[in-house]
C-alpha cells in the first residue's frame, strides 16, 4: 500500500458511490416502488461485494486497482474495443431494465429459493473474478500490454485463457434471478456474445505484443470454458 496514489483510497470509493447510487436509482426507477425486497437485497449484496473488493484490493494491490477503475468504452483507446465495450454496457442495463420490468408487471414468477440462488450466482461470480485478480496483476479493465507484463500461466490461467471474462458469465446469470425475473435470462447470451467478441480482439493484440503469449496459447487450449471452448 506505500505505492499507493494518496487519494486513490477516495477516488476508488467515489466511483463506488456513483457507480451504486446510479445502479440505485435505475432499480427503483423501473420497479416503480420502493417494495421491492429483491431490489433491496440485490443493491446490499452488490454494494458489499464491490466495496469489499475494493478495499480488499487497495491494501493486497494498489497498482491494479488504479488500473481498474479505469474502465469502459471510453477508457479503451481501439475502436473496436471501445464498440464491444458499448455494446456489452448497453446489454448488461438492458439485462437489469427486462428484469425489473418483468417483476414489476407481472411476466413471470420467482419463487424466494431461486433470488437466493442468484444472489449466490453473483457471489461466485465475485469470487471467482477475484482469485483471477490475486493471480493476476497486470489484469487491466482495459485492452493493454503494460510495461514488463509477463503471460500468468498459473492458478485460473491454467485452465482457460480468459477466467475473468468466464467468472462474468455465473454473475450475469445471477442477476435477473436476484431481482426476481425469468425472462431476463433470455438477454444472458447477448453478454456472451459481447465476452467473445472482446477476448478474441483481445487475443489478437496479446499475440502480437506480448511475448510468449503464442506459446502459451498452444499450452492452453481453451479459452473461456475447459473443455468446450
């Protein structure tokens, strides 16, 4: 933490701020109530795992949490990559707005034991994403090869060549169970597809400007599910 920016411990805990009062203001907005117990628990269990992330992250490693609040289609500095990253922000709120509107009027019904499992979905997610963090500290939000970057082979990275972008996909899913929807589901593969889309661009730039990336592509056959793909 003796490397740490001064302020970064503020910043980090603004951009929490704004990030959940804006994902706040959205859950309520389209629930049209404040009687939502699956809203309510969705925000706190979100809120927790994000702050405590952070947290967790300013004390273990402080250089790649400056990294990571650097995030989002305007971070990116690819055109392609700032395209996926709009298409997959738009796709995620469309997630959240066809879930909410599905509790709100009524197009399916949740039973309390699969919220729960969402919420649970969402934890593993969180977890997962962090012990990829723990592996790897050159884990940018953005597509970049930084300055003595080596190729993390171990731990996650032993199995697929992109675990963060696979611990997104349990966390996606979970999201429309916790607020109490079916049909968002049905937007789950869109996330998929925006994953994709990002990690073979992102491949591209890592086979070309990170050496022995290529060799360990060849030792790691698989990209986001063992044994599938």
């Amino acid at each position: 933490m003796e490397n740490a920016a001064p302020d970064l411990g503020r910043r980090a805990a603004e951009a929490n701020a704004k990030f959940l009062l804006a994902l706040a203001i959205l859950v309520f907005l389209a629930a049209g109530t404040l009687a939502y117990w699956q809203g309510w628990l969705f925000l706190v269990h979100f809120a927790a795992w994000s702050a405590g992330t952070s947290i967790y992250f300013y004390y273990r490693d402080s250089a790649l949490l400056e990294k990571r609040m650097r995030a989002g289609p305007a971070a990116e500095t690819e055109p392609a990559q700032k395209r996926i990253q709009l298409f997959t922000s738009i796709v995620m709120i469309a997630l959240i707005l066809v879930s909410i509107l599905d509790h709100r009027f009524g197009w399916s019904t949740v039973p309390a034991w699969a919220v729960i499992a969402g919420n649970l979905l969402i934890a593993a997610g969180f977890m997962f994403v962090v012990v990829v963090l723990r592996e790897n500290s050159f884990a940018s939000a953005t597509i970049e090869v930084a300055e003595g970057q080596k190729v993390v082979s171990t731990g996650p990275y032993a199995l697929v060549r992109h675990p963060m972008y696979a611990g997104v996909l349990p966390l996606a899913s979970g999201i429309p169970l916790a607020l109490g929807s079916w049909w968002g589901l049905v937007i789950v593969p869109l996330i998929l597809v925006g994953l994709i889309l990002r990690l073979l661009d992102e491949e591209g730039h890592l086979r070309r400007d990170l050496p022995g990336y290529q060799d360990y592509c060849l030792e790691v056959r698989y990209r986001l599910v063992p044994g599938i793909w």
